[in-house]
C-alpha cells in the first residue's frame, strides 16, 4: 500500500501540467499548497476465488403501478457486486437472469 501511494505521489509530482497550473497561480501572487486525499480499498479473496471477476449479467425490470413488468436494461455484477448486494439485504431474482 505504501508502493502505491508513493507511485501517486510521485505521478503527481512529475506532471508537467500540474506544475504549470502550480506556476500560473504563483505569478498570480499566490502561494500555494496542494493537499489530496485518497481511499484505497483492499479485499483478500476467499480461497478457491477465481483470480479474475466472474461477471453475470442480470436483467433489470420495473414493475409500474399497473402490476405488469416491464424490461429496462442489463447490467453486468462482478461478484464484490453481488456480496455487496447481498450485505445490503438486495436479492436478485433466478428468473430474472
């Protein structure tokens, strides 16, 4: 994690158009400083995880005040989107694969 962040760092650091956008507000009379921040997530997969994401793709419906369902687009879900989903209590129907 401490390699990435420095590679961050240092991409930032070498970037001739963020020094230029340092150096226009400079001669504006300003000094400056520059603070990011980032979040960077990490998650150990389970043993016998497929290295890879498997993605499925799932049909979305709506079901409008008329009762009859109605079809309004496909998503693909990795599976961090499904464990994601089911932590939330979200179920997604078989029928609707």
């Amino acid at each position: 994690m401490q390699e990435l962040g420095n590679a961050i760092n240092e991409s930032l650091s070498d970037s001739d158009r963020i020094a230029a956008a340092i150096g226009e507000i400079k001669r504006a009379g300003y000094d400056v400083f520059l603070v990011l921040e980032a979040t960077i997530g990490f998650n150990k997969r389970a043993e016998g995880e497929e290295n890879d994401e498997s993605e499925e793709t799932v049909e979305l419906e709506s079901q409008p005040e008329t009762g009859r369902r109605r079809r309004v687009g496909k998503i693909q879900l990795t599976s961090q989107d499904q464990k994601f989903l089911r932590a939330l209590k979200i179920a997604i129907d078989d029928d609707s694969r």
